[in-house]
C-alpha cells in the first residue's frame, strides 16, 4: 500500500493533474451573472466580491456543493481538501487546535497564527477554530500574512466562513448519520422570512460517539468518547434601502475524554534491557490503561452584531462581537516513574496512610500488563532506584501512584471594528477601519496525589482531601488591543497594484492566581517559581506595523501573474509565572545530584512572532472555466516562531510557549481542476515545503533543523461524478484522497539530548553505567508520510438523498501528532482517526 501510494503520487505530479475545488461564493445565477462566465469563482478574499481568478495571491474555496458531497463542516475537515495546509486537533482537548499553513505554526498555549472570520466579523478565540459554525455555504482558506485585511492573529492565513443568510422564502434542510463506534451526527436548519424587512435562520447541529479506543483498564469506551451539540441563529433586518443589520447568536456545548496520549520512549541504551524503551512512534500499538476516566467539558457562548450601511459612494460596516469559553479537563497524571506520591507526608495524613494507597494499588496489579516497556512490580519504586521489585510505569498508569491533574481555561473576548470601504467600478478602491478586542482570560494547571476517591475538578485542593494539590501554576491574563487599518488598489489597464497597511498595539498583563500553600512532598511552595521571590504582576505593550503590497497583471481576462509580500505579527506574551526558575532548577542546574544541564531556556514572557512573507504565482482558466491551473512559489523568514514546549519531571508537568529566533520557509504549490464532460471532475494539488531553523538561543544545537509541525509535502487528488440516471434520481460519487509528508513535531530532531535519566543514574542502583546511557535520541520521533481516503457515494431523488460513507477506508494508522518531552526521553503520541463507515439520510424543502 505503501509503494502504492508513492506510485499515485509520482504519477500526479508527472502528469500534473493538481487541485483547486471548484467553488464560488454566492448563489450558482448570482455568481455566474457577476462574473460574466458559466463557471465562475467568486470569493470575498479582499473583503470585497470578485472572481478568484482575480486576487493576486493563493486561495482555496470549497463552495456549498463541495461541502454537501463531501460532509466537510469544521476546520479539520477543510484543512483535509486544502493543499499546504495541516492541522492538530482535540489531542488534549476539545479547544485544543493549531494550524499549520506553509511552515507558520499556531503554538499551543499561545495565539492562533490563522484568524477564523465567520460572516465578516473575527473570532479570537482559538477554542473555535474547529467548532462548527452554522449552515455553512462557503470556505476560503487564504495562504501567507492576511493582517492588513482580515486582522489580529492572520500571520499564516485566514479562514474566511460564510453561513446561509435568510431569503424571502422559507428553506430548510435536516441530515442524520449512523456510523461505526456509534457514531451518530445530525444537522438541521430552517430559514426565511418573518415579514417584509425581516429573516431568520436557526440551525442545529449534534455529534456523539463512543470512540475508536477502550480503556482496558476499566474496561469501558472513555478514551475518545464525544458528545457536542450546538445552536446557532441568525436575524437580518433591511432597515430601508441602505441599511442592514445582521444578528448572530451561538451557544455550544462538548462533553467528552481528554488527554489522549500514550508515551513512547527514546532511550536507546536502555532498549538494551527492553527493546521497546526506543520506539518509533509510528510504530506504536494504543493501549490505554488509567485508572481515571478522564473527562472534558466545554461551554461556549457568543452573540454578534453587524450594521452596513450604503452612503452610495462608499459601505460603512461595524460590528460588536461577545465570546465566552469556558473549559476543563480531568485525566490522570504523569509523574508514576519519578516516585512523586509515593511519600506524601501532609498535616492530616500520615506518610503511611497515602503511600499505602500507592502501594496497595501497585501490589494488587503486580504483573499487570501495560504498555511496554512498562512493568508493574510489587513495590511503585522506579527500577532504576529498586532493581529486583521495582515497576515502570509510564504516565497514565493504573495506579494511584501517578497522581491527578485538572487544567482549566476560561476565556471572554469583547471586540469591535469599524470600516469604510468604498463603493463603485472606478479603477480606485480603498478600506480604511479601526479594530478593539480585550481579553478576560484565566489559566491553571494542578496536580494533586491520588488517593483513590474521585477527583475534585478545581484548582487547589488542601491537604485532607481526595487529591491533596502538589504543583499548582494558574494566572490572570488581560489583553487590550487596539489597531487601525487601511488598504488601497488601483487599476491601470491590465495591470492592478494594491498596499495595505494595520498597525496593532496589544497591551498585555499577567498576575499569580496561585495562593501561599505547602505542597506536601517538598515542603516547600506548591509552585517551585515562589522559593525564588513572590510572583509579582507584569506587564507589556507589542507592537507592530503589519504592510502588504500585492501586483497583478492580466493579459487576459482569463490569464493572472500576481506577486505579493506582507508582514505578519502575532503578539508576544507570558506563560504561567515560575516556569522559568521550574526549568532552571530541574533541568538546567547540572550539579545537584539527580539534576542535569539541559542547556534549555524558558522565560516567563515570550517574544512576538514577525514573518516576512513573499509569493509569486500564475492563475488561469480555459474552456469557460472548466479547466483551471494555479501555481505559485513563496519564501517565508519567521522571527522569534512561537513554539509549544512539554516539560515533565520529578514536579510533574510544564506547558509553556519558547521563541525560536529565526526559521525560513520555502516552497511551491501547484493546483488544477478539469470537468471533462458534464458532472465528470477531476481535482488534485501538490505543496512542496522546505524549512530550516537559522537561529535558536532556546535550544542552539537545532540549528539546521526543520520547522515543527510542518509536512514536507502534502499531495490532494480524487473525482466527483454527479450524473442524472433518470429525470428524477441523480448519482454522486466523491473521492478524495490526501497523503500529508513527513513531519517532525519539535525543534530537537535526529539528535541525542541529555534526560533526568542521565541525571538519576549516578545516584540509582545501576551508578555503575555511565550519565550518557540515560540519555535520548530523537531520530524516531518523526511522523512518517501517511495517506487517507475518504469516500461518499449516494442518490438525490427529489428532495430525498441518501449516501454511504467511509472515512480512513483503507485504514491507515497514522499518528496525529508526537510531543517530545526532550528531558523527559520520550514522547506523549495521539492516534489519528481510524476506519469510520456509514449511511446518511437527508431532506430539504
């Protein structure tokens, strides 16, 4: 299968039959009207209708059609059509998405890189970038800084949604699926008119499932199990000729698993003693075996409103969005092989009575078998400190002996944005606007022991209780932005020159929430960073101006060479407060016994990313748009990358955001589409991406390295068939199949690193092996090229359809995403999504 994929894809890029999904952005009469041709492709990609062939720069557009045949309805579905582009979704959790676009990652923990425009108006919250949005009827993927159009956080891109707007007649439409792991989804919605000036939509949208993995432990569907629902509506008033006010409102709902990891370790020297203590993470079998259902709650909530208004020369639009996301997690702990609750002295317990609990529950699993190369002895000692009874564990163990963890983030966002754009068919056009957002945010992760009783889902909890709080980081984060934009085109002839311009100013704050407490174990604060002085407030203002000029020449109306360059920003930031001493201390001291000198640096507040971004390009069309082709290259230079790091230690775990000083990006991307007769398309593309860290004072020896996240190439092709069989019942067959290329998820790649291994064995019962055989090497670490195949096959009678899918449905089992832990020796690794058949039924009026 493997040689079988490489053959198709050699074959594609030979023969040059490369995607761009047919697509356009109104309704088919509307836009083919407009745009004076039978198959035109119109987008809003400027802010401003006009055919794709038009817009100098690279864009993807899945139109309505495409979305029904194909059942796309959230970003990893989008994400899946569009070349050069890759995603990482729902590993952690539900809000827990980043999106990668040409070698720009979104870093967990930190902004976004890609902005999520939902009916003209920015959301900014990175919990619903994968969150359905309504009934959609468009997706325009836009590659490279889109600051200077689309706003705050558009460094890689922007995902520009449009949802169904209510018409004067009444429509609606319901769907329902049944697929394997009982998996059901449902959609529905009904809009129209409410009088003479007035429209409504109101849609649904619900998706529960068991999931692909058991928890062989308790024996029950709890890895991957989901339930969300959500509603979403829409008020459009015409308040005379020329004004229009749009009303959103959406509320959201998730229930579900967390933290869907294994770990696979990368020690070499130890394989020795177990082969599996250095695997390939794509070589890994999925087991899971806590002793906690873990769990995930996420509420959401946002209300919109838009006014445009038409003074005839020139469009005023303003809109006010609210956004509250509220949402935790539950799942068990990681720190089993560091001993860390094992003795757990606290002023109600004795060190007896909970280590007890440890004990008692390693004993009664003795010889129980986890994932290797995990062994559970008679006693929770590590091996490497307990030779003859010692266990290895591996973080989420059936034991008490790894603790608890809770993590939580609530998030209300309040923004608003005022433009003028003009109006007319005059060579000049403008936009000028002025932006403001502030974010509420709090942020906390706690670990506590675990004795056994259910877990309590808050931050701290004192000594006594069921899970008595060992490591504590949470804070207050409040972000004030404010930004003013314009941009200009003008036209000369065949050829159109445009500049944009945004300059932003973030004001950002950071204050402790973490309360003087003991942690049980140390004796010390229950956050390492207060042995070194109180956790003072801090604050900082980013800013930076964020310019783009566009070029375009159309000797043809159906030929465009185009080239752009721009500027994009993502505002710097802080982690939670401490974690920089936490590193120094743990990881980088090198002299107390047990410790090591990383040579890593971590600071409390991380720099902003700046991009400097450029691309040429040809775009074209023949035989009344039937056939299109778009080729473009770009060259990319990120300054200070943010960059998602894991710690995990002896004092649990650490999420934090580092920089990476420079990184340059390079590569091609190339696109067609042909109907060859009526109802018969053909559709593939081919993005080629290469990347080099030039820079790196947080780790300097990944110099050289690629950047993370970032495929080497990804390869989209497949057919669409929609052909009548009789005057009343029409065929679909869609097909899509994308192979995404190799892909390194860290700046330390094929290289050997130091871990608290090489620091516990001088002081265990092997001190007679040197430092060096604890360390790790992270050749294996690297997600192979993998392939996946979606197809959906069904009639439409009238209003009546009905379909069979299947997705994954040759059953590749890929991984989703490998987080090194580099002074940890391994990686936390998620499962990608596996074989997934079904039938759906739908209706429309």
């Amino acid at each position: 299968m493997r040689n079988l994929k490489f053959q198709l894809a050699a074959g594609v890029a030979l023969s040059a039959v490369l995607y761009s999904n047919p697509a356009m952005a109104q309704d088919d009469e509307v836009a083919a009207n407009d745009a004076g041709q039978e198959n035109a492709i119109i987008v809003t990609a400027r802010r401003q209708s006009e055919q794709l062939q038009d817009v100098p720069a690279s864009v993807s557009v899945i139109t309505a059609d495409a979305l029904a045949k194909t059942g796309a309805d959230n970003a990893e579905d989008f994400v899946q059509l569009t070349p050069g582009v890759t995603i990482v979704t729902g590993t952690a959790e539900a809000g827990d998405t980043q999106i990668n676009i040409r070698g720009i990652n979104g870093a967990r923990d930190a902004e976004s890189s890609i902005a999520l425009v939902v009916d003209g108006i920015l959301k900014t919250n990175t919990a619903q970038l994968n969150q359905p949005q309504g009934t959609l009827r468009q997706v325009e993927v836009l590659k490279g800084p889109q600051g200077a159009l689309y706003g705050r956080n558009a460094a890689a891109g922007a995902i520009v949604l449009s949802t169904l707007k209510p018409s004067d007649y009444f429509e609606g439409a319901a769907r329902v699926s049944y697929a394997n792991e009982e998996t059901i989804e449902a959609t529905g919605h009904i809009a129209g008119p409410i009088g003479d000036n007035l429209g409504f939509v109101l849609s649904s949208y619900y998706r529960t499932t068991d999931g692909f993995f058991d928890n062989i432990f308790t024996n029950s569907k709890t890895v991957d199990n989901q339930e969300v629902w959500s509603v979403d509506g829409r008020l459009v008033a015409e308040l005379g000729d020329a004004t229009e006010v749009d009303v959103k409102a959406r509320y959201s709902q998730l229930r579900g698993a967390s933290i869907n990891f294994n770990a696979s370790f990368h020690l070499p020297q130890f394989a020795a003693f177990n082969p599996a203590f250095y695997e390939d993470v794509n070589k890994h079998e999925f087991r899971y075996y806590s002793n906690i259902d873990p769990s995930n709650d996420q509420d959401s909530f946002d209300i919109s409103a838009k006014v445009e208004h038409d003074f005839g020369g020139a469009t005023l639009t303003a809109w006010a969005l609210y956004s509250d996301v509220d949402q935790s997690l539950v799942a068990d702990g990681t720190a089993a092989d560091f001993a860390r609750y094992i003795p757990f002295p606290a002023p109600t317990q004795t060190a007896a009575d909970v280590a007890g609990a440890c004990f008692a529950s390693t004993a009664a699993l003795t010889g129980f078998p986890v994932n290797q190369p995990g062994f559970i002895g008679p006693t929770p000692v590590p091996f490497l400190f307990d030779v003859a009874t010692g266990s290895t564990f591996g973080p989420y163990s059936p034991t008490t002996c790894d603790g608890t963890q809770f993590q939580s983030r609530e998030q209300t966002d309040i923004s608003g944005e005022i433009r003028l754009a003009s109006n007319g068919d005059g060579p000049l056009s403008w936009q000028l606007g002025f932006y403001y957002l502030n974010i509420d945010r709090q942020t906390g992760v706690s670990l506590g022991a675990d004795t056994g009783g259910p877990v309590i889902p808050q931050l701290y909890n004192a000594p006594g209780t069921s899970n008595p709080t060992s490591l504590l980081l949470a804070d207050s984060f409040n972000t004030d932005v404010y930004a003013a934009f314009g941009n200009f085109e003008y036209e000369m002839g065949d050829v159109t020159a445009g500049v944009a311009l945004r300059y932003d100013i973030e004001d950002r704050s950071t204050e402790s929430l973490v309360p003087t407490a003991i942690d049980p174990i140390t004796g010390g604060p229950i956050n390492p960073g207060q042995l070194f002085g109180t956790l003072d407030p801090a604050s900082e203002t980013f800013k930076q101006l964020q310019p783009k000029v566009s070029l375009s020449w159309q000797p043809t109306a159906n030929l465009n060479l185009y080239a752009n360059w721009g500027i994009g920003f993502k505002s710097g930031g802080f982690n939670n407060q401490g974690s920089s001493a936490i590193i120094d201390t743990f990881f980088n001291d090198g002299v107390t016994p047990g410790t090591i000198d990383a040579d890593v640096t971590i600071f409390d507040q991380y720099e902003k990313e700046v991009s400097s971004a450029f691309e040429v390009g040809i775009k074209g069309s023949a035989a009344n748009g039937r056939f299109t082709f778009d080729l473009a290259g770009y060259y990319t230079e990120i300054d200070d990358m943010q960059f998602f790091e894991f710690f995990v230690g002896s004092f649990g775990l650490l999420r934090v955001v580092s920089n990476i000083d420079e990184v340059e990006v390079m590569g091609a991307e190339l696109n067609l589409t042909a109907e060859v007769i009526d109802g018969w398309k053909f559709f593939s593309s081919v993005n080629v991406t290469d990347s080099e860290i030039k820079a790196n004072t947080s780790r300097p020896y990944t110099v050289g390295n690629k950047s993370p996240y970032t495929a080497d190439y990804t390869i989209n092709f497949g057919t669409e068939i929609d052909t009548p069989l009789s005057d009343s019942v029409d065929l679909i067959v869609r097909g899509d199949y994308r192979i995404t290329g190799p892909t390194w998820f860290h700046s330390v790649q094929d290289q050997e690193r130091p871990t608290i291994f090489s620091g516990l064995i001088p002081i265990s019962q092997v001190n007679f092996l040197p430092p060096e055989f604890g360390n790790a090497r992270y050749d294996v670490a690297q997600r192979d090229e993998f392939g996946v195949l979606n197809v959906r096959a069904g009639l439409e009678f009238g209003n009546f359809s009905i379909f069979a899918f299947g997705e994954n449905i040759l059953g590749e089992e890929y991984i989703a995403e490998a987080i090194p832990a580099i002074e940890f020796g391994g990686s936390f690794i998620s499962p990608g999504a596996r074989q997934l058949y079904g039938v759906e039924v739908g209706v429309k009026f």
